[in-house]
C-alpha cells in the first residue's frame, strides 16, 4: 500500500474501500498472530507462571502500541510514504536479528511444539 501513496498527489479524500482493506488486513493479521502467542505464553511458562506470561504477552502489545505513539511524530518531516518505509525497515531488521537467535530459542523451548 506504501505504492500507493504516491497516487494521491497531495489530495486529502482516499476511497473508503483503502480503509476498509487496511482494517481487514489488520484484523486478519492480529487473528493469525493473537492465537499463536496466547498458545506459546502458556506452553512456554511453567505452570505457576501462565497468568503472569500471558499478561505479559499483552503488556507486549501495548508497549508496542507506546512505542508507535511516540514515533508518530516522525510522519511530519519525513512524510507518510518514508515514514511507512522506515518502519518495514526495521521490522525486517528486527525479524534478521531475531533469526539470529532461532536456535537458541528453539534450544530453550525444550522440545514444546
């Protein structure tokens, strides 16, 4: 969708259908991802840690949303298509460097599937 911001050419109305679409592909993503670390807090914990783990899988998200709040400044001098850019940058600088680390997590799973 980053492409697509060139196409506005400066002009504030977007088809409701782009917000639509945007909501949809972050439900879908939150649906695939929400289940998956609710399931790994609890398996991953020992048991008399599985409220505390998944509290802290949600406390997780809400740093997160934190960390989003206080970089949203950043739209205004780099303008939205650079400032969407810069955030994929580092989300795929964050997966490499969690690559890195796959198997020790893997080795600290304790074979949990």
């Amino acid at each position: 969708m980053i492409g697509l911001i060139g196409h506005s050419a400066g002009a504030s109305h977007i088809s409701v259908n782009w917000v639509i679409l945007s909501y949809i592909i972050c439900v879908i993503g939150e649906l695939c991802l929400s289940p998956t670390g609710n399931s790994a807090a609890v398996k991953l914990a020992p048991k008399a840690f599985n409220a505390q783990m998944m509290s802290l899988w949600l406390l997780t998200n809400a740093c997160a949303q934190a960390i989003n709040g206080s970089l949203v400044h950043l739209i205004e001098p780099l303008g939205y298509k650079n400032y969407f850019l810069f955030l994929g940058a580092v989300a795929i600088i964050v997966s490499v460097i969690i690559l890195a680390f796959v198997p020790k997590i893997v080795k600290g799973m304790r074979g949990i599937k």
